[in-house]
C-alpha cells in the first residue's frame, strides 16, 4: 500500500536550490522502496525574491504551509540583502506562526569523515541537541532608547516560560528515553538564575516522570569545554535557544562541519521544517561544489517525523555506507553536488 505525502519547497538562494535537489532526490528513492511518495510544491521565497518582490514570507503563504505534511528548506540569504530582513521574515516567522518549537540538531561524526579532534572516531562523537525555539532572547523583547547618542540604551531581553521549557524538556526527555544514555541540561543558572533557575526547576519536575533517565546539568561554557575535550559524554542535550545556537554550531564543528549538519525545526503536533545549518554559501553557488549530505540528512529527519523512521534511517545508512567505503570523495572539486546525490541513492540500492 503507497503513502502519498506533501511537501512544501523552499529551496531559497545561493547553494540552497542545489543541495534541495539533492536531498529530493534522496527523499523520493527512499520512499519508492518503502512504498512513500511525495507531492511537492515549491516556494519562491528568499533573497532573490524579496529583492524582486519586496516579499518576505506572506500571511496566505503560512496558511498553505500549515497544509502540507513538511516543509524543507534550502538555505536564504544574499549578501547584498540587509542583515534581519530575512532572518526575522522568513526563518523566525516561521519558526513563530508555525510554533516550530523544538530546534533539533543531531551532531554525529560519520565514518570517513575527520574530525577537527585528534583520535576521536563516529563512536566519541554521537549527540542530539533539543535546543529550544521559541523563547529567550529571540523574540524580539526589548527596546534602544537615546538612539544614536552616546546615552543609547539598548536592553534585549531573556524571556522564559514553564510551558515554554516544560514542552521542550518533555520532548528531550522523550528523546533521550529512545536513544538512551543521559539526558544533559546546559545552562548558566549560576547567573541567571531567574529564567535559567526556571529551567532547572522544570527540567527536576520532569525528570520525575523519567526515572530510568540519568540527568547532568552542565554550564554553558564549561559545556564547550568538554564538547571538544570530551565529547563521549554526551548523548542528549536540552538547551535554550540562544545557547543552543551557539553549541549546536560548535557540535557541527566537532562532526566534520558545515556540509554534515542536518536539523529539524519541529512542531510536534503540526507541520515541521527541516533544513541543513548551513546558509546559502553564494561564495560556490552555481558551481556544483555544495556538499548536499546536510541537507540529505535533513530529508531523513523529515521522514523520522512524519512517521516514516525505517525509510529515514535507510538513507542515514546509505550515507554512512557511501562514506564508509569511500565511495564519496571529499576532497575540493573531486565530486559535484549532484555526483554525491547519485552516489547515495545508489547506495541506497
Ligand atoms: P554559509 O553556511 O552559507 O557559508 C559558510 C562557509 O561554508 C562558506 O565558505 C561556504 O562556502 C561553506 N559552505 C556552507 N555550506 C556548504 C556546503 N553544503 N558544502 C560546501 N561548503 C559549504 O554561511 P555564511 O557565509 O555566513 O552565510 C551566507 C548567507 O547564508 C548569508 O546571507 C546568511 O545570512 C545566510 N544563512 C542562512 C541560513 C539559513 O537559511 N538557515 C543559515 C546561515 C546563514
Ligand atoms: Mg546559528
């Protein structure tokens, strides 16, 4: 019996129409063995088009969003584009009006792939980040008053909620539960200890309910201590969302960078984004130099999601093969784009 789900496009700019294919690509090889197939529909937001249009991400084109079973996303961004325009009109508006509340950042080293660490192999490094998405200082709370004087004061608050926490707590617990292994909260309570103090007391309150998960708490910048010293610790982490912008990065880092950094934007109960970290790298767009593994592992995260984790993890499988054998080779300009694609829907055969 065949499954039939739809898909909302953003392949965006730069390097992001092209590592999209990719991961399409991917997506629909996966699905045809496991008796999935998806309808698309493409979205022209971006750079190019707001520069063309004045249009960010309109009202009616979230009402069609919320339709579809997911959405996947390139990357947005041009350099000649003002810095926010398209960060807060596309990327948190989504994130927002979506209630994409869980940010999911899976940080696994693959075989073949170096990392940046001395002696450390996929076995050291095998972590999934739960940042929060919703909250903390990227709401936008705050205000400058004296602009432009040397009195200016500019005040950017951290806003904390229990149901914000407490429904991201939940889900990481839920996570480390199936992964296994304990479950980290990274913070700074020692210092702010009004909204970081919140989270302590609700991730205690919820681990009640899991206690067959070990827990740790870990300060933020003892955290990127130990992600490059000792990154074997770790196996789930629950984060704000400011910090895990920051540690999900240095993760990425530690795992082989930029072209192997998948994640999810997750609504749990509705429609969900999934997208590589990387942006749209206009220094090799068009050129077929994009590593599309990022966002092809974001395509297994999506069909994860939407009920589909046998077909997600065969193309996790077919990556790790591909890279394990050496039948991709990294090296600058030894493969295109498109070359990588073919060679891990083969592996997927
Ligand atoms: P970037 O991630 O686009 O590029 C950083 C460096 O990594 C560049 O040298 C690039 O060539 C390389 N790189 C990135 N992805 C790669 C891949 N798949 N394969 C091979 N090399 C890759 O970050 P940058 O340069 O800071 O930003 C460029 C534009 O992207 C900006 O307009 C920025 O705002 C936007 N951006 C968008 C994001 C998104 O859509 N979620 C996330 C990050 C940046
Ligand atoms: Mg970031």
């Amino acid at each position: 019996m065949s499954t039939t789900h739809s898909i909302a496009v953003i392949g965006g700019d730069g390097i992001g129409p092209e590592v999209t294919a990719e991961a399409l690509k991917a997506l629909r090889a996966a699905g045809a063995q496991h008796g999935i197939s998806f309808e698309t529909t493409d979205y022209p937001f971006g750079g190019a088009h707001w520069k063309r249009t004045g249009e960010t991400l309109p009202s009616s084109a979230l009402d069609e969003l919320r339709r579809h079973d997911a959405i996947l996303l390139g990357a947005v961004g041009d350099p000649t584009t003002p810095p926010g325009v398209l960060e807060q009109g596309i990327l948190l508006r989504m994130r927002f009006a979506l209630d994409l509340y869980i940010n999911l950042r899976p940080i696994k080293l693959l075989p073949g792939v170096r990392s940046p660490l001395r002696d450390r192999g996929p076995e050291d490094i095998d972590i999934v980040i739960v940042r929060e998405n919703t909250q903390d200082v990227y709401i936008g709370a705050g205000g400058t008053v004296h602009e432009g004087t040397r009195n200016a004061v500019a005040l950017q608050q951290v806003v904390e909620t229990h149901f914000g926490i407490e429904r991201c707590v939940r889900y990481a617990f839920e996570t480390a539960q199936r992964r296994g292994g304990p479950l980290h909260l990274c913070d700074k309570a020692n210092v702010l200890t009004h909204a970081h103090g919140l989270w302590r007391r609700v991730f205690a309150e919820v681990a009640t309910e899991y206690p067959d998960v070990k827990t740790g708490e870990v300060l933020v910048d003892a955290m990127c201590m130990y992600l490059v010293s000792q990154p074997e610790r770790f196996r789930t982490v629950v984060t704000t969302n400011m910090f895990g912008d920051i540690i999900a990065d240095l993760g990425a880092g530690i795992a082989g960078g930029m072209g192997f950094a998948a994640s999810a934007n997750l609504n749990p109960g509705g429609v969900s984004m999934f997208e590589p970290v990387h942006g749209s790298a206009p220094d090799i767009a068009g050129q077929g130099k994009a590593n599309p593994i990022a966002a092809i592992l974001s395509a297994a995260l999506l069909l994860d999601t939407i009920g589909h984790p046998e077909a997600g993890e065969a193309i996790r499988t077919a990556v790790n093969t591909a890279l394990g054998e050496g039948w991709i080779d990294l090296s600058p300009g030894a493969l295109t784009t498109s070359q990588i694609g073919d060679i891990i829907v083969g592996s997927l055969a």
